[in-house]
C-alpha cells in the first residue's frame, strides 16, 4: 500500500484514512492506521490497523435510529397521556347521559351503549399502550419459579377447575433459583396461562414444567390442549394488540415477551393445529 510505504520512507504513523480497498470482487471503505515500529533513526516495521467504515456507518445508524425511536416512545406517550384525559371525561359524561336519558326510548338507549363501548374500548388501547411504552425498572431479587409457578397455580385453579381445567405442574425438585424480577415473572406466568386456559372452551390440561437448561439457564415450558395456532399467525402473536379473541385486548403475550426479553431471556412457541400449544421460556440464571 502506498500509505504504508509512504509511513515507513518518512518514519510517521498515519491515523485514520478513510480509503477504498478491494473486497470480494467490489471496494470497500476502510479506516486505515498506520503504526511505525522502531526507533526516530530506525524503523523496523509497520503495524496496520483496518476499520471497515461500512460497518462503523451502520453501527451509528443503529445508535441514531435507537435515539430517534427513544424520541418517538417519549413523544407518543405524551400524546397517549393527552388522549386519556378526554376520554374520562367523556365515560363521566355518558354515565350521566345515561342516567337523565332513562325516559328516552330504546334506541337512543342503544346508541348511548355503542358510545360507551367504543370508549371503553378506545381507553383499554390508551392504558395498554402506556404500559407497553413504559419504561419498566426492574427489581432484582432471588426468585424460587417453582414456588412462583406454585402460587399462580393456586390462585387460577380455584377460578377455572370449574370450568374444566386440569392444572398438571412438573417441576425440577432441585431447579436452582435466579435473580430476577418476582413481579414480572408472575405476570410472565399468568398470562400465558390465562391465554392457555381461554383457549380451552371444553376444559382441557394445561401443563408447567420447569428444569435446567445447560448451567447458566432455567426452562419452563407451558402446554396446553387448545385448537392450537394457525401457522399464518404463528408469528404475530406478541404483536402489541394483536389478538384473535372477540374480547381481547392484544396486551397479555406482548407483554410477556417484552418482559421475557427484560430478562435477558428467550420464548419460543410450537403450536400443532388441534392438538394444542407449547410456550417455552429460557432465563438466565443471574442477569
């Protein structure tokens, strides 16, 4: 190269160059350093140090793109907020419209009820938004799943084995604990199972179990015996307000998967139509 020849004929470092090299079959950008090595009298050598510029511009890219979505989140959270406020006000206006409006025949009554619907409905996405955009602090501590998974099972069996049910817990007798998040994880947990159990209108088994994944992980997977998930939507299901229910709100799994990934962990989902599905969460053991 002719920087480094020019470096060692007049014994001087060179710092980043921006030149075009070869790389496969096209040129590319690079930062090139040159280091001479030696003495001010004798140089014995050179040392070069090549940055692909192509990879640092895409490097800022990200960093800029993560400040500009940072700016977004905190601009649309703000206008969420403005949104909100509206809308109390207009639940409280139509609580009394409904009560001065009794005397009124039926079909004004109808139409008072759509209203409220539809802005009951308009401040379930306000409030899910506001959450989804939250910034979540996380409060680290020892966690036990087992016992976690245990009091969720509790709580939910009294609700649903009478709608048929079957709550089946296997867990690793020895499953070591992890730092993390208790309160997240039982809103980890209890979505998923909630969505489980929704999915179930004739009654079923919804199966946890929990074991060691290689040294450093926890693995707990969550089965149920639903209609399973159509390979079409497969991979829409953590979308925030996506949802295949009448009633749904399109908040519980986009949730649970942003704070799986709080975690530093992984979910997966398998899913066979008629036959049920399987969630599969990874956590580390400490963070």
């Amino acid at each position: 190269l002719q920087l480094v020849q020019q470096a060692l004929t007049e014994k001087k470092d060179f710092k980043a160059v921006a030149c075009l090299l070869p790389r496969k079959a096209e040129r590319k950008s690079f930062y090139i350093s040159v280091v001479c090595l030696g003495t001010s009298s004798k140089v014995h050598g050179a040392m070069i140090l090549c940055r692909d510029l192509e990879a640092m511009k895409t490097l800022q890219s990200l960093v800029r793109y993560a400040a500009q979505l940072t700016t977004l989140g905190q601009l649309t959270a703000g206008i969420a907020h403005e949104v909100k406020n509206p809308l109390n006000s207009m639940v409280i206006h139509l609580e009394i419209l409904k009560e001065e409006s009794k005397s009124l025949n039926g079909e004004f009554q109808k139409s008072l009820e759509v209203l409220e619907g539809e802005v009951h409905r308009l401040d379930r996405v306000v409030i899910g938004f506001l959450k989804f955009m939250r910034p979540q602090e996380l409060e680290i501590s020892s966690v036990n799943v087992n016992e976690l998974i245990k009091r969720e099972f509790s709580l939910l069996e009294t609700e649903w084995g009478v709608k048929g049910i079957r709550f089946i817990l296997e867990c690793e007798s020895d499953l070591p604990a992890i730092s993390a998040d208790p309160d997240l994880l039982s809103q980890i947990f209890l979505n998923i199972i909630l969505n489980a159990c929704q999915s179930m209108e004739q009654g079923g088994d919804i199966r946890i179990v929990t074991s060691t994944h290689q040294d450093n992980e926890i693995r707990i997977s969550i089965s149920d015996q639903g209609p399973g998930i159509h390979p079409e939507i497969r991979e829409k299901i953590f979308q925030l307000y996506y949802t295949t229910k009448h009633h749904g709100s399109g908040l519980g799994l986009s949730l649970a998967y942003r704070f799986v990934q709080l975690h530093e962990g992984v979910i997966d989902v398998q899913s066979e139509m008629g036959k049920g599905t399987t969630f599969t969460i990874q956590l580390p053991r400490k963070m």
